[in-house]
C-alpha cells in the first residue's frame, strides 16, 4: 500500500481529509444529530490540523498524578520505563535520578497509574477523536512529561508507525495552568496539508538517531515548510486538550522559567481494527555490573474502561516472565 501520492501528500481515507469535508460536516449537522459544537471543531479540524476542547477538570487531576508518580519513583517497578530528553528508554528501576529533569518523558505510565488509565481512555477525548477517525478507535501509547520537552518540530508518523499512516490522531491534555516559560506545546496550522518529505522511496518515517544525513534533510525541509507557516504557542488551563491531526507539525518550545514544571499527558490513538499489538524497548541493567542491555516485549492486551479500549504497556508482559 503506497504512502505518498505523486504530489508527496500522504494517502489518506480519513473523511475530514477529503475535498468534499466541509459539506460533509454540514450534512452530517443536518442528517445525523451532529452537535454545532461540534460541527464547529471539526471545520476548524480540516483547515487547521487540530482542536481544541475543554475536559472539564481542573489542576486537581495533574496533582493526584504528580502523587501516583512520586509512589512510582520511590517503589521503581522494573516494568516501567522513562527517557531522558536525550537517549532512548530506561527502566524506572535503573533510572538516573539526574536525568529526571527538563525533556524527560514517562512512557506509558497508564499501566502504573490509575490516573493515567483515566486520561488514557477518556470518554470525552474518545469521542472527539472518534468523529476525526470516523469508527472505533483506540489507544495505544502515552507519554507523560513533567517538564517541557523541548522537542524539535516534527511529525508524528516521522517515528510513531501506524498502518495506514493517515489512521494516527494525538491528544495533548494540559495537567496543570501552562505557562510561557514553562515550554508550551508548538503547531504549526495548517501543515497537516503540506507535502511530506521523503526520506526514502515511498518513506515518511526517519530513522536517524542523532545528527546523521537523514536528520539534515529533514532540518532543511522543515526550514522550507516553515517559511510559510505560523507557530503558535499552547497556552491554556488545565484540563484543556489539543487534538492533532497526524500531518500537525508540532513540538515543545524552549523552557525559560528554569523553575516551571509543564505537566502534560500525551496519548496517541489509531483506527481499532487496523492497530491490534504493539511492541516496545528499554534499556535496563543486567549482571552484576549493572550494565544496561536492550529488551523488548510486544502485547496485545487491551485495557477497557467505558467501552474505550487501549493497548497496555508491552513492558508489563516482561514482570509476567
Ligand atoms: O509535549 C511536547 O512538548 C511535545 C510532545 C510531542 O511532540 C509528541 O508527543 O509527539
């Protein structure tokens, strides 16, 4: 199944990505009971690449986590991993405490946390993200950042693999009020719309790690894609969601109050019957020197709550062994 067409747009069946969207949305207004509100969020989705929509909870949500996550880092479960803002995952057990600062990132902490199950399968965002989808979706992976993540402007089918590519969709859900400073999420409207680059022939995803050539080229055609593009800046309260189209060129901005946190949860969600397993990796300390070796895990174990279903944590299959 190719990925890109001539003009280097991803191939999409998405229906908000379809030339007739917009009549589509008002038919739908019309026929089939769809809310203005929502109407509303999803015109705005074709042009601009996201929505954005409150939750309905405040800072106290962020604070249980930050709780459930401090227990965490003092019980340290071998099944959990975090990366540093460079480098790839560690398990909680051989985790620098050093390396817990700005860009640093849980990785699918909704295994340990029963907050972090919450927001995974939150109804609401369940609900938006299946009107984007246009059938049963599911989640597969989140992140937790307590910091800014500073991350370079990217999109996410670059590293996240969905089949099709076009069937991934992210939520960013604000854990506490973000501030300036504190490194907001980055978006750039509108640049779900524009060509891809193509690292290779019929390939979106980059596998460089580090500065290698593939990295450069990128660094170029963002460079080129931005000379027409506005960045803005995700401040917002929490319990405020931003809801990404696939194509969102997006990123963390540089952190200026060394002293704020930047509490957020990511999750990322595709089409139910096409994403059915995933696998993840870490690094963690094996022998008596502790030195830290690769290991995978791949599960197909599904969590449900409310009829929202996702994938567990695969690391959680390796504590089974
Ligand atoms: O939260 C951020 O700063 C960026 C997150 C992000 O880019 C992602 O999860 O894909």
């Amino acid at each position: 199944m190719a990925t890109l067409d001539e003009r280097k747009h991803l191939i999409s069946d998405l229906w908000l990505d379809q030339p007739d969207a917009h009549d589509e949305v008002d038919r739908r207004t019309v026929d089939h009971d769809l809310a203005a509100a929502d109407a509303v969020r999803l015109h705005h989705f074709i042009d601009n690449g996201y929505m954005i929509a409150p939750l309905g909870f405040g800072p106290e949500v962020g604070n249980r986590l930050e709780d459930e996550v401090a227990d965490l880092w003092r019980t340290r479960p071998y099944d959990l991993a975090a990366a540093p803002s460079q480098g790839g995952r560690i398990s909680f057990r051989d985790f620098p405490d050093d390396k817990r600062d700005v860009g640093y990132r849980i990785a699918d902490l909704h295994s340990h946390s029963a907050t972090a199950l919450e927001l995974y399968l939150h109804p609401e965002i369940f609900r938006l993200v299946e009107l984007v989808l246009d059938q049963p979706a599911v989640a597969f992976q989140s992140l937790y950042f307590r910091y800014g993540s500073q991350q370079a402007l990217h999109r996410d089918p670059m590293f996240v693999v969905t089949r099709p590519a076009s069937h991934l969709v992210a939520a960013w859900i604000a854990l506490e009020d973000i501030t300036d400073g504190s490194g907001p999420l980055l978006y750039a409207p509108g640049s779900h719309r524009y060509p891809w680059h193509e690292f290779e022939d019929d390939t979106i995803t980059l596998s460089d790690k580090g500065g290698g050539p593939k990295r450069k080229e990128w660094t170029e055609a963002r460079k080129r894609m931005l000379e027409h593009l506005e960045v803005q800046r995700f401040t917002c309260k929490a319990g405020d969601v931003l809801i990404w189209h696939g194509g969102l060129l997006h990123g963390g901005a540089k952190v200026t109050d060394p002293h704020s946190t930047r509490r957020s949860y990511v999750v990322h969600y595709s089409s139910a019957a096409n994403y059915t397993h995933r696998k993840a990796s870490m690094q963690a300390a094996v022998g008596r020197r502790g030195q830290l070796k690769g290991v995978s895990a791949t599960t197909e174990h599904m969590l449900e709550r409310d009829g929202n279903r996702g994938l567990d944590n695969p690391l959680r299959e390796l504590s089974a062994r």
